[in-house]
C-alpha cells in the first residue's frame, strides 16, 4: 500500500470536489518558480555531462594524464551517474524527494570544488566520481517533484518540454562555455562555476517545493544490487583501459575484468532474490523494450566515443585553441536539435522500427566520414561535414529509442522504464569509451604523432561504426507498428 505525503507548513490548499469525493491539491501557486529553480539543476548536471570535454587536452597537460587515463574524466561521472539513478530513485521515493534533491545538490558541489582544486589526476578523478553521485541523488528527485507540482495533463506536458528543453540547452551550451572559460581563465572555472549555482539553489529549494514522500509499510532498498552492479562496472571500465598500456592475458587486465564479471553476476544473483529489486523482473518481460535498451547502449558507446576523440584530435592535431574547439561543436548541437524534431515528426508515420534502421544506418556512414580526417585536415572539409551527419542522424534516434523504451509500461513502471533508459545511456557511454578509446590508444602509443594519433582513432570510429550497424540489424527485430498503443 502506498500513499504519497508531504511535510511542510506551506502545503498547498485543497479544493472539494462536486461530487462531495475526496478534497484534489490546488495546484501549487510556487510550481512555476519552482520549475525554474530545479531546471537550473538540471541545466548544471547536463552541463557538467559534456563540459569537460572541450578541457580535456588542457586537463591532460596539467595534471598528467596519460591518454587512457584521461577516460576518466569522463567516464567516472557516467559510471556512478548510471550506475546510482534507479537507487537514487528509490531514496527520493522513501526518504523524500526534496531532502534527497538537496543532498544531492549539496554532494555535486562540494564534489565540484574537489574537482576544482584537483593538484593531481587522482584527485580529479575522485571528484568526477563523486559529482556523479550527486547526480544520481538529484536528478530522479527533481523529476519526480515536477511530476507531483504539474498535475494537470497540459501544465505537465508544458513542464517537461521545457526540462527537456534545458536539457538540450545544457548540452550545447557545454562545449561553449568549457571553451570560453578554459581559453580565457582556466578549466577549473568549468567545475568552480557550479558553486554559485548550488548555493541559489539549496537556499530557494526549501522555500518553493513541498516535501513528499512515497509512504510505504516496509521500507525496502536493495542496496547490494546497486552496490555490486556499480562495483562491478568500474572494475569493468577499469580492465579495459588497462588494455591500452598492457597486453590483454596480463594481470592487469584479467584481474578487474573478471572481478566484474563476477560482481555483475553476483547483481543478477542478489536482484533475482530480492523483495525489492531495483529493475521489477516484469520489466523484462515486453521485448521491445528490451531491444530498446540495448540500442541505447549502443548509440551512447558510438556517441561517447566520438565526441572525446573528435575533440582530442581538433585540438592535438589541428592544434585548435579550447574557445575554437569549443565553438566547432555549435552546429552539431544545431544537427541534433534539427533531428529530434525530424524525429518526432516523423515517428508517428514512418513507425519505430523504419526510424531506428534509418538512423543507426546514417549514423555508421556519418562515423565512417572520419575516415576522411587526416593529419592535414580542415574543419569545413573534414570535421563538419562528419558533425552535421552524426549530429542529425543522433537526434533522429532519440523520439524513437523513448518511445521504445516506454512501450506498453503503465504508470507503475514508467519512472522505472525512464531511468533504466538514462541508466543504459550513462553505463553504454562509459563502457564504450572504455573499449573504444582504448583500441584508439593501443595504436597510438604513449607519444603519437599527428599521423599515428589519427590512425589510432580510426581504429576505434571504424569499430563504433561496425556497433551501430550491428544496432541496425537488431532493430530490425522491432514491430513495425506506427504508433506506441
């Protein structure tokens, strides 16, 4: 049995009913300046997701990267991001959703100004781990307080178009403002930016959004599962990075793959037993959604991918400036923006399985355009023309891979089916940056020239390409029904 509750000496009013039923919540007179409270979050957290990418040559060079461990950066975040949401989900549920974003909030900038202050790569690395934990405890919370602020269908849906809006926003804005800051201050303005913000944040939260909680008669967490799968996944991550500087049967290399390999079957193990498993076994019931899932994963490993070497050859290669690589990355948020809109437009005709074949497609031949990069090349010749094809055909994946996501769950599950998603997208990033960066480095070496770097990252965007294809075929497997029922 479960009943939602709040907590607060500004709850707001109620309204009888015609039929003398039980009193509805007036909607919150707050919920607008609330939303915009919690939209900045999210803008900061998207932000964070794709800001330090632009930085990462200049992170290297300070702090003494090598090339695999510079994954790191990003991966760190992904992995505990991921790795944490539906737990964090779960916490918010119980414990309520605006302690819980509070927290969250609070962890994500302390954890920025570690990453900040880093005087080494380990430091740095720790921070970016920690930023993702602040993540995982934020993000689902403020989902579900906009899900309890907007109760009318309309004002909801107006809500989270403009969430999502702010989280495409984020994503452009990120390689600008990394470029602007680490060109004309430094790449530690790009972390020490999110202090101000959280601090407006924590101190207006408890004055605009109402406690809630998800009331229940046994508080259940599987706190093992989540523990044992993030485990399990960095050890993974771990391992295959190795592979960059060891040989693939060393010690080095075995050791954290198979440690994970066990702790992610120990996960399976703990969630097939548990009261309370954090993904309900249902879940994998519906096909489709499963299918949808491991797309997910797919396209993030190719996305990841090619976002972090793109920008490590821009600026080792062609010798960009952080501010020119930076700006380069505008019309690729422009191409992605311009393909979710083709792809919602298109979806409810064309149907999801023709729209996930189409895409995976154009997103294989975009990966397989840099192949055209060299040691020599320009921007409007070479990177570009690959930007506006990845970006566009990425944006076209992102209507359909929801709606697939989202097929036949009710509203039980559909937080659960949500966050799987984002889970997917986050583990799917890291994995495959993991995997890909690492082949890219085997064939560079510890000091590559212009024409081995380059080399080595056509390694890894010809394999990306061969994910996507296989990402083609697979959703093949989709019904070619038009319309989610």
């Amino acid at each position: 049995m479960t009943a939602e509750t709040s907590k607060t000496p500004e709850s707001p009013k109620t309204t009888q009913r015609s039929d003398a039923g039980p009193p509805l919540a007036a909607p919150d007179r707050r919920r607008w300046r609330a939303l915009a409270v919690l939209g900045l979050v999210q803008f900061m957290l998207v932000l964070d997701l794709t800001i330090v990418n632009v930085a990462l040559p200049r992170i290297q060079h300070d702090l003494g990267f090598s090339g695999p461990g510079l994954a790191w950066v990003v991966n760190g975040y992904a992995l505990m991001a991921g790795g944490l949401l539906l737990l964090g989900g779960r916490l918010a549920d119980i414990y309520g959703r605006r302690r819980l974003f509070q927290a969250g909030v609070a962890v994500f900038a302390l954890a920025s100004a570690v990453s900040g202050a880093a005087a080494g790569a380990g430091m740095l690395v720790t921070g970016r781990f920690a930023q993702g934990v602040g993540e995982a405890l934020a993000a689902p919370a403020a989902l579900g307080l906009i899900a309890l602020l907007f109760t009318e269908p309309g004002e909801r849906a107006k809500a989270l178009g403009i969430w999502g809006g702010l989280t495409g926003l984020g994503g452009i804005a990120g390689t600008i403002i990394s470029g602007v800051l680490t060109d004309l201050a430094s790449w530690r303005w790009i972390f020490f930016i999110n202090l101000p913000v959280a601090l407006v944040v924590l101190a207006l939260v408890p004055r605009l959004v109402t406690e809630s909680r998800t009331a229940r008669d046994h508080r259940r967490l599987d706190l093992t599962g989540a523990v044992t799968a993030t485990t399990g996944l960095v050890a993974i991550v771990s391992g295959l990075q190795q592979a960059a500087t060891h040989p693939w049967g060393s010690w080095q290399v075995l050791a954290p793959l198979l440690g994970g390999l066990a702790l992610l079957a120990a996960t399976v193990l703990v969630e097939a037993r548990s009261v309370a498993p954090l993904i309900p076994p249902r879940f994998f019931a519906d096909r489709t959604r499963v299918t949808a899932n491991i797309l997910s994963l797919l396209n993030t490993a190719a996305f990841f991918t090619f976002v972090f070497l793109l920008t490590l050859y821009e600026q080792q290669v062609l010798g960009y400036s952080p501010l020119r690589g930076g700006l380069s990355y505008v019309p690729f948020g422009l191409a992605i923006g311009a393909g979710i809109a083709f792809g919602s437009a298109l979806l409810p005709r064309a149907g999801v399985r023709a729209l996930l074949v189409t895409s995976f497609a154009g997103l294989a031949a975009g990966l397989l355009m840099t192949l055209r990069l060299d040691a020599d090349g320009s921007y409007v010749g070479g990177v570009l023309p690959c930007m506006l094809v990845v970006g566009l055909f990425t944006g076209v994946t992102f209507p359909a891979l929801l709606d697939a996501a989202l097929h036949g769950v009710t509203g039980e599950d559909s937080s659960v089916a949500s966050a799987v998603q984002n889970t997917m997208q986050q583990v799917g990033g890291a994995i495959g940056l993991a995997c890909l960066a690492t082949l890219a480095f085997r064939h560079t070496g510890p000091t590559p020239s212009g024409t081995t770097a380059v080399d080595g990252y056509h390694s890894a965007f010809q394999v990306a390409a061969a994910v996507l294809v296989v990402g083609a075929i697979a959703a093949l497997t989709l019904s070619p029904r038009k319309r989610t029922p």
